[in-house]
C-alpha cells in the first residue's frame, strides 16, 4: 500500500477531479482526527490525537481511509514508491494539471523535500530515473554547493544531464585559485552590463579542474555580481554548459574587460 493525502469526494473541486484542492483539505489531513472530531487513535480513556494527512503513518499499524489508500503490486519497488504519496503526486500534478506545459517549455522543480534524504535519494534513484525513464527531456540539475563534489558531478555526467551547482571559495578553494590565475593571465571572459540601474558583472571560465585530488573532472565555471549602490551580490557557480567566449545578450559594444 502506500498512502498519500484525503480528501472529501463531495466538495466541487473534488467533484471536478482536483482533489488536492479539496475545500476541506485542511478537515481531513490537519485536523489531528476524523473530520467529525473523534480521534482514530487513543490509550485507555484518553483521546491521541493523530490522523495527520489521514494516516499518521509512522508506526508498524496505521489508520487511513480508503481515498487516501493506494494497492500496488508486491514487487513494485518501495524505495521508488515512498516519495511518491507527497512529493510526486503533489510536483506531477503542479506540472500536469496547473502548468499544462507544451512541447519545448521549461520547468523549474524543486526537490529539496525529502530533507537529509536527499542527496542519496536524488543520486541514486531520481537521476538514473530521470535519464532511462524519459531520455527525451533535456534536464538541467541545479543544486547548492553541497552538491558540487566529484561523485555526485560524475554521476550526473554519467547520466548525461547538464548541471548547474553552487560553488564557495571556502570549500572549493583550488577551484577560486584556478580562476583567479585565470584571470591574472587574462585567460578568464569577463564582461558587465547595466539594466534597470542595476550592474551585472559576469566572469567566465571554461574547463577548470573540480579540484586537487579530481583534476579529471573538469568544470566550466561562472561568476556573478550584481551591484546596485553600495549593495553587492555575489554569486559563483560551476556548469557543464560551455561559456560562449563572447556572451549574445552583451549590448551592441560587445563584452568589455572588468577593471580590477
Ligand atoms: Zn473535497
């Protein structure tokens, strides 16, 4: 079984199908009891409350409703199914239902909800999904700089799924050395621009080493400011992209050099 949210089954949205827009979503998954007020749960006279999101699941034996209650097969994989009763049910619909996305359109999704979980999680069963399930979907991974580590970018190069991950000089320091000796011989692209009042200055640099001990995983690596009075941004990133030695969207004058 696997279990996933409630909901009522009379309301109008679920009337119309869209049973995560339950009017009485918050009755039935927050309410810490059935809707009628009685707990499912108690230890001798006393009332326990429980019932959250219609199952309060954490435990050997649980109480749910047979809405929220989904039959699969014996061998279907658990580990594949776990996130699917919250985190894909609710991104899948996202997409499906409400973005209705067309051929060629891009989708941002965040997957940061399965907290220390994750980064295995996301490893070693999301990315091989993602790229032997629909080869066809060109993917962009983005993650922070917990990710920007050699195994996690050779498994994404294995996968054949670009990447865009943070990177900070304090854990990368090879990485910063590298560009800033880049930079000392003139080797890095650097340009900046105005919109709106606001100054972006932009530094690239192609085929750099991760770091020391992985000299063989090579990274192309981008840097961002954004200065705005006495307010700076900073922002630094490492991509499998390659950086165009001169950026399309620089304005007619093409790229200019920074000033140190
Ligand atoms: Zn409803």
């Amino acid at each position: 079984m696997v279990l996933a949210w409630d909901y009522c089954g009379a309301c109008t949205s679920c009337k119309a199908g869209k049973v995560l827009y339950c009017l009485n979503f918050f009755l039935h998954n927050f309410h810490g009891a059935r809707p009628d007020g009685t707990t499912t749960l108690r230890k001798g006279d006393q009332v326990v409350h429980g019932s959250f999101f219609c199952q309060s699941s954490f435990a050997d034996f649980a109480l749910a409703n047979e809405r929220n209650v989904v039959k699969v097969q014996d061998d279907a994989p658990l580990e594949v199914l776990a996130p699917m009763g919250c985190g894909v049910m609710t991104g899948a619909g996202a997409v499906m239902n409400a973005l209705q996305p067309r051929p060629g359109a891009s989708i941002a999704y965040h997957l940061n909800i399965l907290g220390e979980c994750r980064s295995d999680w996301q490893s070693d069963l999301l990315l091989p999904l993602l790229f032997e399930k629909i080869p066809h979907i060109p993917f962009i991974i983005v993650e922070d700089a917990l990710s920007a580590n050699a195994p996690h970018i050779r498994k994404l190069q294995r996968h054949k799924l670009h990447f865009i991950l943070g990177v900070k000089p304090g854990d990368h320091a090879h990485l910063f050395d590298y560009v800033a000796q880049a930079h000392a011989r003139g080797d890095t692209t650097e340009f900046e621009r105005q919109v709106a009042g606001v100054t972006q200055r932009f530094r690239y640099l192609n085929d750099a080493p991760l770091n020391a001990s992985n000299l063989d995983v090579r990274v192309n690596f981008l840097e961002y400011w954004e200065i705005q009075g006495n307010q700076v941004q900073h922002f630094t990133w490492i991509t499998d992209f390659h950086h165009p030695r001169q950026c399309p969207h620089v304005d007619a004058r093409g790229p200019r050099p920074l000033e140190d």
